[in-house]
C-alpha cells in the first residue's frame, strides 16, 4: 500500500513540473512571436524576422526579444554573471525609465562591432532584451541613428 502511495505521489509530482516546463516553452514562444515596438527606416534596414533588422550600410543590426523573466530577476543574474564578453554598465535611466545596460565589442568576418544589450522592464513577469550592433568605427550619424532606435522601443515598449 505504501509503495502504491509513494508511486502516485511521485507520478502526480512528474505530471506537475513536466506541465510547468510545457508551460514555461510556451510562453517563451508566445513571447518570441511578439512584435517588440520600433521606430526603423525600412529604406536603411531589412526585416530578417519579427524583430531581427539588419542593415548592409552601415553594417548593423537590432534585435528585440521579449524574456519570459522579470527585470529584477534578469538584474541580479546580470549583477552574478554579466554574459560573456559583455561589461555590465549598470542601471541607467533612458527616457525616464530604469534600464540594464551591458556593454562589449565582437568580431565578425574581420569587423570589430561594439555591441550593446539593455534590458527593459515590461511587466512583473516580463522583460525586453533590445541587442544592437554597429562597428566600432562607425559614423556619428550611424552612432545617433542607432541611438534613437534605441530610444524609440523604450519609448513604445
């Protein structure tokens, strides 16, 4: 009889975090279909996916993803561990509103790219990853472009 107990228990268990994991994968999904808010020149940059835009001249590109995690969460992972080749630059205020900033260069094909990824607070449960990149070279004209869409999803978002 105790083991029949000690079976159910541990089926009942199994069923509940495999539904909070199926769970958790759909909401990811549902939050990557949807459309983070941005100001873009559609003459400058390509739509690669829902909110991944590329450019060939200046060679740059924005990405915006909604997190299934809260900023506050997402904060003090950043705070342990900043991701790999980034410097966390701290919370900074950008149209009033609070945001994670990391910092980093990469190469590409040859290209030092200066990538930026700020973090922006949605809801309690939610928040926006906004990646950009643009070689570290770059023109001012370019450097401010990319600014103001930064600007622009804080500001719809």
């Amino acid at each position: 009889m105790k083991n029949i107990c000690i079976s159910f228990i541990v089926l009942f268990i199994s069923f509940t975090i495999n539904s909070q994991e199926k769970a958790g994968q759909n909401r990811l999904f549902e939050l990557q279909k949807k459309k983070v808010e941005i100001d873009i020149n559609k003459d400058i940059f390509t739509s690669v996916t829902t909110n991944m835009y590329v450019s060939q001249n200046p060679q740059a590109l924005i990405v915006g993803l909604f997190l299934p995690i809260s900023y506050e969460t997402k904060k003090t992972k950043i705070n342990n561990k900043p991701d790999e080749g980034m410097e966390f630059k701290g919370e900074q205020k950008i149209n009033s509103k609070n945001i994670l900033l990391l910092s980093g260069t990469v190469i590409k094909k040859g290209i030092e790219f200066s990538k930026q990824k700020y973090y922006i607070k949605q809801d309690q449960n939610t928040c926006i990853e906004l990646t950009t990149m643009l070689p570290v070279n770059a023109d001012a004209k370019d450097k401010m472009m990319l600014m103001k869409i930064v600007h622009s999803v804080i500001e719809k978002n």
